[in-house]
C-alpha cells in the first residue's frame, strides 16, 4: 500500500536524473564503437592511417596523444592550450560533452551521453594504431 501522494510534474522535473557513469572501465565492444564512430564521427574525422584533414582532425592513433597536436589541423586555442592527453579516462569525459571537458572547442558535436556508446567508440578508436 503506497503511503504518499504520486509526485507532481513539477516534483518529477526537480528530481534528479539517473547518474551517468563517470569511470572508464574498459568495457566497450569494437564493432559497435565501429557503428557508432561511422554514425556519428566519420563525416568529420578520418580514421584510417594517414588520412587527411576534414571538418576535425584525424583520429588514427589518438589513444595516449596529447590534444591539439595534429600538425596539418587548425585547432582551437582551447584545444592547443588544454593539456590534455588522450587517455580513455579522458576520451570517456571528453565525449559525455566535448563543449564542456574543452570550453572554446570548434568541435560542434554534441556528445554521447550513454557510458556504453563511449566505451564501444573507444575501445574501436584503440584499435587505430600500428
């Protein structure tokens, strides 16, 4: 027997949402990172060994690079100055919200807000390397 009220649309707008996972654990699957990456990263970035500029950098052999070095990409000051290095911990929070991890990005994606979708597209982005 429910011993409370339902909760209000208002009531239901203040609560707060599911917590997202904050933690690379490693997790992700290649095929469907592959899927994802096509889906949602390829119209910008090449991925292939040597490929070449597009809207954004090329992203073969990202994992353990620092943000902001391709040298042929025009990159944001934020991008260049951030200090990043491309772990998977920081990929995983990078692409939660690009716009937030590196405020003044270009980069105008919005971001996967599901862990699973960015531990697939990094497990995937890890196998671009010799």
């Amino acid at each position: 027997q429910r011993l409370t009220a339902p909760l209000t649309q208002e009531e239901q707008k203040t609560m707060p949402k599911k917590a997202e996972a904050t933690e690379y654990v490693g997790n992700g699957n290649v095929k469907k990172g592959k899927r994802i990456f096509d889906a949602k990263a390829s119209q910008c970035h090449a991925c292939e060994k040597g490929g070449g500029c597009g809207t954004g950098p090329p992203l073969w052999d990202i994992v353990g690079k620092d943000a902001g070095t391709h040298p042929q990409f025009s990159y944001s000051q934020a991008n260049k100055n951030s200090g990043v290095t491309w772990t998977e911990q920081a990929l995983f929070e990078y692409l939660l919200n690009p716009r937030k991890y590196i405020v003044g990005t270009k980069m105008a994606f919005a971001g996967l807000k599901k862990a699973e979708d960015r531990e697939n597209i990094i497990a995937y982005l890890k196998t671009l390397t010799d």
